[in-house]
C-alpha cells in the first residue's frame, strides 16, 4: 500500500488563524500544535482519500457485487457458516 504521505519530508512553518480562547486553552495544557494539527490533517487526509477511492471505484464494486449476487463465491460450497 502506497505512504499517505511523505513522513520524513522537511517541517514548513505556516501561519494560521484559531480561536483565541481555545489556543489559550490547550497552550496552558502543554498541548503540542503542530503535532495535533499534523495528526488531524493525517486524519482527514486518509478519510477524504478514503472517500475519493470509494467514489472512483463505485461501478467497479458495484459490478463485482452483482457478479457475486449472480453466481456466488468460488468456495461457497465448502463454507461452515
């Protein structure tokens, strides 16, 4: 499976805006930005590439799901459930 992204590529500082309250809010708590902020985009990277995925496969899964409703699966002779 391909990397979501390059890990190992160089950090570039960026500037963002946030609500005042909630910075101060996980500044007191020692809440490391960046890596938050890393790990949610990670997240929301892996669901939207999920999600693209699913959407340039549709007809492929579709079709495969009607060939399996039309004949079964190759071991379904010898299933125990």
């Amino acid at each position: 499976m391909q990397a979501l992204y390059n890990e190992n590529a160089p950090k570039k500082p960026t500037n963002l805006s946030v609500n005042s309250d909630l910075l101060e809010k996980v500044k007191h708590l020692n809440i490391n930005l960046s890596a938050t902020f890393e790990l949610a985009l990670k997240e929301k990277l892996a669901k939207a590439q999920t999600e693209n995925w699913k959407t340039e496969n549709k007809r492929a899964i579709q079709a495969y799901n009607e060939l399996i409703d039309e004949h079964g699966l190759f071991a379904d002779e010898h299933r125990q459930f």
